[in-house]
C-alpha cells in the first residue's frame, strides 16, 4: 500500500531508513539520477523490503519492478554492496556502464541496515582479542561462552551482548542474516563441532571455525555424516582466516578479521603491492 501524498511518503521513507540503521528490518532504496529516454523524474524514490514490499515509484510500474528484483537480491548479497549504479531501459536494467544501452536511465541503489554484527563462541584469548579490534571496525559484537569467569562485561566491556549459557541453545535465539559472522574460537573442537551444528546453513554471511585442518576436516566430516548440505559445510572457513604467520590471539584476530572484510567487500586477499605492475600506465 502507497502513502496517500508524496509528503507523507517521504516521511515514512526516511523513518524506515532509520528504523533500518538503528537495527530494524534493512531497506534498499533507489534513487533516479538522471531519467534518460524512460524520462523518469530525477530524484525519484523507490524503497524496497526484504520480502519485496514497496514505498514509493521511480516514475513507471516496469522500473520499479526491475529494481525491486535487483534490490531484494541485494539483502542476501556477497560480497555486500552498500551503494551500486544500475542503468535501466526498457524495463531491463545492468550494472556494467559497457553494456547500457544509449540514454538510459541511471539509478542508484543503496541498502541501509544495522552495523554489521560479529558472534564469537568462546571467550578466551582469542575470543577477547577478536572483540577487541572488531570494535574498531564498527562490528556489534555478541560474545557465548558457558563460563562465567571468561564472559562477563569485566572482561568484554565492548560487547553489544554476553551469553553465559549452553552454545547450541545460544546461538539458537539469535538470528543469523547476510550481515552476520559467526566465528568458533571456543576452548575445545567438541564446542565448536556443536557450535557450528547450530550456526551452519541458517544464513550467516560468514561462519568461520578455528583448528587444524585435520582437526576441522573431522568436525566438517562428522556434520556431513549427519546430512548437513555439503554447499553448507564447503562455505564454512576452516581453518579460519588468511595466511599472515599469526601466531598471537591478537595476530590470529587480525587474520580473522581481514578474512572476514575480504569476504564482507569482495577482496582478494593478494598484496596490493603485487598491483602495483597492473595499475602502472603502459
């Protein structure tokens, strides 16, 4: 249902937006630039809901419905794409300027949600050292753990939340979505192994589980035995992080969390140095 004047819509497009930023349901909004031959009206809005409800009209029911498919891809999205440009004529729209058709319509498109939110099962060295700098990153941070003495606001005063309870039924009652990252850095693989049986496939757009790779190909094993998807098994990271040398907490939450950025972002992972050839003119 549509607001009954523009006024009114535009103030239930900014509350919605706000709503989205302080951790309510995210919303993608696009926005006309120029309207090209589909002589859509600059600044026009279209907000559009995970589930495909809209606000608002970019000025022609075939634009619309365009970015209302492309803006509910973009919530389960990975890498995550905050702001994009797509070009729209007749009713198709692409990302790739190469490929707009001459006097297309520009629109941009740009998700507004919460701050992204890390898990940590296990509130040990690695656990706090990870918080700790996750906190920089503007992470909002859960910490589980069973251990009172280890998860207690003393030890992480940066976590959004502490969990003192039994893994499985912890990370039960939380919701994992596209923005979410889980990561098992708990005192034994047994915790993991059960961690993970309960954070695997429910949509977590990173779940990552410390070990070797002996050690985590058994778990992985164990959960493919039990008929866990196998597509849900290949996207756990692990052994967690990227290849730096780490051998501190602090230098293993430093590996953990450029893996988790790369993942976030797109990245590669490969030194930007090693650009350096490409980017130089010819």
């Amino acid at each position: 249902m549509q607001d009954a004047s523009p006024g009114s819509t535009a103030v239930a497009l900014v509350d919605a937006i706000e709503a989205a930023l302080a951790g309510g349901p995210p919303v993608a909004v696009a926005t006309v630039v120029t309207g090209g031959a589909a002589s859509l009206a600059a600044g026009a809005k279209l907000l559009v809901r995970a589930d495909g409800r809209t606000l608002g009209s970019l000025g022609s029911a075939e634009a619309n419905e365009a970015l209302r498919e492309i803006a509910v891809a973009a919530f389960t999205a990975m890498p995550r794409i905050v702001t994009g440009t797509w070009y729209l004529a007749d009713g198709a729209a692409t990302d790739r300027p190469s490929q707009a058709v001459e006097g297309a319509a520009e629109v941009m498109l740009q998700l507004f949600e919460a701050p992204a939110r890390l898990v940590i099962v296990g509130a040990g060295h690695v656990g706090l050292a990870l918080a700790t700098m996750a906190e920089l990153l503007g992470y909002e941070t859960t910490v589980l753990d069973d251990r009172v003495e280890f998860a207690n606001r003393e030890r992480f005063p940066m976590a959004h939340r502490i969990l003192v309870e039994e893994v499985g039924a912890a990370l039960d009652s939380l919701t994992l979505d596209a923005s979410t990252a889980v990561v098992l850095v708990s005192r034994g693989h047994r915790v993991d192994e059960e961690a993970l049986r309960h954070a695997v496939g429910r949509g977590a757009g990173y779940v990552g589980m410390i070990g070797s790779r002996r050690r985590t190909r058994t778990v992985l094993d164990h959960l493919a035995a039990e008929g866990y998807p196998a597509a849900a098994l290949e996207a756990v990271s692990t052994p967690v992080g990227l290849d730096i040398g780490a051998e501190t907490p602090e230098e293993i939450a430093v590996s953990i969390l450029a893996e988790m950025t790369m993942v976030r972002r797109g990245g590669t992972g490969t030194r930007m140095s090693q650009n350096r050839s490409a980017d130089s003119p010819t």
